[in-house]
C-alpha cells in the first residue's frame, strides 16, 4: 500500500519541474507546456488527497482543472500562432516593444 | 437543505441573466446587418444595467446563506460586488460604442459579457472549485480581448504576457487550494477553516504557509499588487483601450472581494497552529505587499510618457490603497470591508471614466502620448473637464468621491491600530497628487498647434460621461446610502466567520 504523502512529494516534484520550466523556457510552447505540468501536479495532489479522505471533493474537482486547463490550451495555442505570424518567431525574449 | 429552483434562484440571478444576455448578443451578431449593427452595444449596455438591479430588488435575508449545494453565498457583499461588475460592464460597453474599431463587434460585448458573468460568481464563491472556475472563467475571455487587436503587434504581444503570467498565477493558485483541500478533506471555505481550528493539524505550521503564500502569488496577480505587477503596464498600454478600462475595474473588483472572503473565512482570528496565529502571517503579507505597491506604482509613475502606462501604474499604486483596507481586515471591524468595497465601488466609476476619456481622445486623434494631451481644454472643454474630476478623484481631492474613499480606508486602518500604514498611506497619494495634477496642467496650460482643432464626441460617448461623471461626484458629496450597503456587507461576511466554530462534521 502506497502512503499519500509519496504522491503528494511526486506532485510537489513535478510542480517544482513546472516552475523551473516557465523561468528557464524560452519558447512560448515549452513554457505553456510547463504550465500545463503544474496544473496537472495540483490534480495528482488533489487526487491523491480525495484517496486519503474518502471523499468525492478533490475528483470533482479535477475534472473541472481538466475542462478549465483544456479552455486555456485553446487561447493559448490561438495566441501562440497570432505571435508566430506577426514576428516568425514564439521566442519570448523577443518580446520587448515596450518597456519602461 | 431542500433544493428549490425559485428560492435558489436570487443568488444567482445576475448570473443567469447575464448567461441569456450572451445568447441574445450572440444571436443579434448573427442577424443584424448594416447600421443596425450598431444596437448590440446598446442591448449589452441597457441588459447588464438592467441586471445590475436585480441584487438591489432582490435583496438576501440578513446574513449570508449558501446555495447551489454550498458553491455561492447570497449576502450583501457578494450584491454590492456584482453591482459593481454588472455597472462596469455596462460603461464598457458604451466606451466600445464610441469607437469606430468596436461599436460593431458583436463578439467584443459576447466576451465581455462572458467575463463580468466570472467576475460575479467570484464575489459570491463559497468553495474552492467554484473560485477557480470563476477566476479562470474571468481571465481566459480577458486574454482574448487584450489580443483583439489580430494583426497589431502590440495587442498580440501583450496578451502573451498576460497569458503566461496569468496562466502561471492560477497554476501556483491551485496548487495552494490542493493543499488546503489536503489539510481538511473539503472544499466548502468556511468548512475548512472549522477544520484548521479544530487542532486537527496541530503542529504543522509550514505547510499552511506554504498553501497561504501560493494562493497569495494568485491574488498578487489577479489584483496587480507588486511584485507580481509585471505584467500591468505592458497589458494596459497593449491592449485596447475599451478593454484595458474593463480589466482595471471587473476583474480587480471580483478578486478583492475574494481576497477578503479567504481572509475572512479560511484564515479568520482564532485559527492557532502549533502555538501561532495563523492570520498574523497573512496579514503580514497584506500589509507588505500593501506597501511596496504603493510606493512602486506611484514612483514608476512619475516618469511615464503614455498615458495609458502611467494610468497603469497608477492602478498599481490604487491596489496598494484598497490593501491597507484589507490588512485593517485584522481587526474585524465593520468599517475594514465597507472600506474596501465603497473604494472599489467608485474606483469602477473614476476609472472608467478616465480610460473612457483616454478612448474618446485617441478615437479623434490616434495619439495616447501625454504631451498630446496639450490643448484638451480648448479642442474640447467638456472632455478636458471630465478627465479632470476623474484624475482629482484618483488623486482622492474633494468633492470627488476618490476623498471619502482616502479616508475611509485610512480610518479603518487607524481602526485597526495601523496608524503608520495610514501614514505611509497619505504620503504616497501626495507623490500621486503630483503626476495627476501634470496632466492636468498639460491638458489647460500647455499650447498645442491643434488648438483649433475641436474633438467630436459620439452619442455613446457622451452617455459614458454623463454617467461616470455624475456618479463620481454623487458618491463624493453623498457617500452614505453605499456605505451604509457597503456596512451590510461587512457584518454578513463577519456572521460566517463567527460561525465557524459551530459547524459539525
């Protein structure tokens, strides 16, 4: 029997992955992926804890992050290619018409 | 408790009406053709003002009472809130209906639609699943319009780092709900907060901070406190401006009603884990955060040459404000939340009114660079007038209403024994007062070769400013009818928290 704080330290892992990868990424896509890597840790932490408690909370719950995460993908992926045509490039370094 | 369709229905009324309002501006962008066109942006206009009377005639029973399975309260402040964001929609769309860009994008006022329809069910969230779908339903139709502008180069790009930014904050946002899910095995806000009091996680203090911190990141981002401001001024200044005024205020207003309903509810006095009281640290967090945006936002402002960038940073700097209300939150007194909600309540006037301004000037002249700004008086009086009521109201000058939204906040927090908060408060809107009163100058003293040149301003226009004219002076000089609504408000959000400690599990 596997106890819940080894998926909880696999999630707090792959969370930790996900952030490292939206600072160090510097293509759009990769960052957006890490993004999605993040949210998919917070639904192993919330699956793993609704095991824990016996509860339907935290699978309810994971099903919405899903649909949510799949609305966000959509957007996302439309902003990458409106990015792509405008400039040939989803290097994010590269976006720097204004400052200050 | 009995499910009933009808006696449930009040909570959400502005919602469902809203959720019709998207279907029947869906539809008239289908049929209409030609100048009818024209019409969707009144419809937008008249049905979200109409649906912004909805929580004032149906008003809640005293307290605050779940619904929909415990995932929405029904209490005065969620009404306020919702009033709020329907009135800021509403104004929106009138400054679209200026524009010759957006008067005839049904698709513009379906979005906008969509998102004041998040922003509600923000104010009135009471379980973590609805909080996230309501903020995610907010931001991901905003990400939309700030790139609405396809083919400007500025708009796409500002909306990636909108995008990016936002994505990550409620990624880091939903982590911490995991963990709180985690401590307490149960979604409902208040339910959680039972179970943290009940000395269920005894002495396991780190983790509880780090939920606390990573919903904090959520909120720092949602309300545009430094440091996780970053991407503000870039979305102000890309994003088209009718849009821009829409983000400043719904989005804004939405998640500080939240932000006090987590203070309140999840980590209310009380709570002591492993020998610490657990809403010191939160309002440690507030009050710093309260702070450095303050005096960030105004300092950064000083040097800006856009107006919608410095408009921006002003923002910054008015988030930093309504957060002294929120730290005051620790003393639980009524006048900590009547604060913070009467401020946001005639911020989304001044507000709107100064972008609406911004939008009617470039309209005429393309140009939104400070120094353009020379002249307004002449080309145009009544125009220069109104940006100055809405920039003195910013600035917190009486009569507008910005003055008595100041002190509000600044008594609450002396309320709360934060006398130098307050202080520091006060210091800051004198560096503020400066780069408002230079625009002002700019707009009366200074010459401009196209003095003679009169700016036009359209039907929708003048509505727009007839509106948030009169309601900012009106709030000004008449502050109670609100406050007193804003004060219903506070002791509904405190009879959840006095409750906690009596729910059975």
């Amino acid at each position: 029997m596997v106890e819940v704080e080894a998926f909880i330290v696999l999630s707090a892992a792959l969370f930790i992955l996900g952030a490292m990868g939206v600072v160090l990424r510097r293509n759009a896509i990769l960052v957006f992926m890490s993004v999605e890597l993040m949210l998919n840790a917070a639904n192993l932490a919330l699956v793993a804890f609704a095991w824990h408690w016996g509860g339907m909370d935290g699978h309810i719950f994971v099903f919405f992050v899903i649909t949510v995460a799949a609305a966000e993908v959509a957007v996302g992926l439309a902003l990458i290619v409106a990015i792509f045509r405008s400039r040939q490039s989803i290097n994010i370094d590269e976006l720097h018409l204004m400052e200050g | 408790m009995e499910f009933n369709f009808l006696d449930s229905l009040p909570a959400i009324a502005p919602e469902f009406g809203l959720l019709i309002l998207a279907i029947v501006v869906l539809a008239l962008d289908l049929y209409l053709r030609g100048d009818k066109r024209d019409n969707i942006a009144y419809v937008t206009f008249f049905g979200m003002a109409a649906l912004a009377l909805t929580p004032i005639i149906w008003q809640p029973e005293a307290g605050s009472t779940e619904y929909w399975g415990g995932m929405v309260r029904h209490d005065s402040l969620a009404q306020i809130f919702k009033v709020m964001v329907l009135l800021a929609g509403a104004i929106t769309a009138l400054i679209a209906a200026s524009t010759r860009e957006f008067a005839q994008k049904g698709e513009f006022y379906l979005i906008i639609i969509v998102s004041a329809l998040g922003a509600c069910l923000m104010s009135a969230s009471a379980d973590l699943i609805m909080v996230f779908i309501a903020l995610e339903t907010t931001s991901i139709p905003l990400y939309v319009l700030v790139a609405f502008r396809r083919e400007d180069k500025l708009s796409v790009e500002s909306s990636m780092k909108y995008f990016l930014f936002g994505s990550f904050a409620s990624a880091v946002m939903l982590y911490g709900f995991s963990f709180l899910y985690g401590f307490a095995g149960t979604t409902n806000l208040s339910a959680i907060a039972a179970h943290m009091a009940s000395g269920a996680m005894a002495d396991n203090l780190a983790p509880v901070l780090v939920a606390m911190v990573l919903i904090f990141v959520g909120f720092g981002f949602k309300i545009s406190a430094v440091p996780f401001h970053f991407w503000t001024p870039d979305v102000y200044e890309g994003a088209p401006t009718p849009v821009t005024a829409f983000i400043s205020v719904a989005s804004k207003a939405g998640s500080f009603a939240l932000l006090m309903r987590f203070l309140v509810e999840v980590f209310p006095q009380g709570i002591v884990i492993g020998g610490q009281q657990v809403e010191e640290f939160w309002v440690g967090l507030v009050i710093a955060s309260a702070v450095i945006s303050m005096t960030v936002g105004n300092v950064l402002a000083l040097s800006q040459k856009n107006i919608k960038r410095l408009l921006a940073y002003s923002s910054i700097a008015q988030a930093g404000y309504v957060l002294i209300g929120v730290a005051a939150l620790q003393a639980a007194t009524a006048q900590s939340v009547a604060s913070v909600s009467y401020y946001l309540f005639m911020y989304t006037f001044t507000n709107l009114l100064v972008f609406g301004v911004v939008a009617l000037f470039t309209e005429s002249t393309g140009s939104e660079t400070i120094a353009d700004l020379a002249g307004l008086s002449r080309r145009n009086p009544l125009l220069a007038l109104s940006m100055t009521i809405g920039l003195l109201s910013l600035a917190g000058i009486p009569p507008a209403a910005g003055f008595i939204g100041k002190f509000f906040l600044f008594q609450a927090a002396v309320e709360a024994n934060l006398e130098w908060l307050a202080m520091v408060g006060v210091l800051n809107a004198i560096v503020a007062l400066y780069y408002y009163l230079v625009v002002i100058k700019i707009m009366y003293v200074d010459r401009s070769e196209d003095d003679d040149k009169p700016i036009a301003v359209s039907v929708p226009g003048r509505m727009m400013l007839a509106i948030t004219v009169t309601a900012t002076l009106i709030l000004g000089i008449i502050p109670g009818p609100v406050f007193d609504w804003a004060l219903e408000g506070a002791s509904a959000l405190f009879e959840v928290a006095a409750a906690f400690g009596t729910l059975v599990f």
